[in-house]
C-alpha cells in the first residue's frame, strides 16, 4: 500500500510533494501498470474537488489506467 499527498498550498513546515497533478508527476511516482492479468492489479482512489478529481482521471487513463484501476470519492 503507496499512498501520496500532494499539497497545493502546503504548510511552511510541509516536506511531501507539492504543487498540482500533473502526468509528470504520476509517471515519476507510481509503479509501471502490470503487463499480464496474473500480475498484481492497481487500484487507485482519487478524492479531491470536482476539478482535481476530473484532472487526475484524464491523466491516469492518458497514462494507460482505466476504469478498473480507479475509484472515485465523489461528494
């Protein structure tokens, strides 16, 4: 279990990432998707405002994840 935050406006003391998602950033930070079904499945929670959570949707499916991959926390 990976879990990343990353903070638009962090506290001065904040060490983690910051900034905004970006395809970037996730090619730098998460895993390569498996190659085979056998493999181990990623699974990936968004949760943020609707533009972040429409944001990182487009990005993670441009980097190959699809619907099976994400899980959206929607208010």
């Amino acid at each position: 279990f990976t879990i990343h935050h990353i903070l638009s406006q962090p506290e001065p003391e904040w060490t983690g990432e910051t900034g905004y998602i970006k395809g970037e950033l996730l090619r730098r930070l998460l895993p390569p998707l498996p190659q085979k079904d056998s493999e181990t499945q990623r699974l990936v929670c968004i949760c943020g405002p609707k533009p972040f959570t429409t944001l990182a949707t487009d990005l993670f499916k441009e980097n190959k994840y699809n619907e099976n991959h994400l899980h959206l926390f929607l208010a």
